[in-house]
C-alpha cells in the first residue's frame, strides 16, 4: 500500500496505524483532491454501520473538509 499523495515518511506511518491492533478505522483524503482511502479491520468488534453516529460524523467531516 503506498498512497501518492502522501510522502514517505506519511505513508510509513499510515502502514504502522493499519498494522496496529488498537486501530480499527482510517481515512485519509488528499488536501484539495478528489480521493479517499479508506481502511477499515474486518475483525473490528463494533464495524462501521451504514446509519450510526460514526457514519454522521464522518459526513460532517466530509463536508467540513
């Protein structure tokens, strides 16, 4: 996983949150661009539903950015 937009030492850091065990959710959007990358752990206990205060809030920071 290496994202563009990011610079090395971004994007090592960006691979040791998704590697870490307390880490179950990452997005990342590129400043002033269209893409997103998103990262979420399949084993997470409590996943991301579709209508949940997380999934607000992530669409306010969406909006906000």
């Amino acid at each position: 996983m290496k994202l563009f937009f990011l610079t090395r030492l971004e994007n090592f850091a960006v691979r040791m949150l998704v590697r870490s065990p307390r880490v179950g959710f990452i997005a990342l959007k590129q400043m002033d661009g269209p893409f997103v990358f998103i990262a979420a752990d399949p084993m997470d206990d409590h996943p991301l539903d579709t209508e949940g205060e997380q999934v607000r809030q992530l669409e306010r920071i969406w909006r906000n950015s």
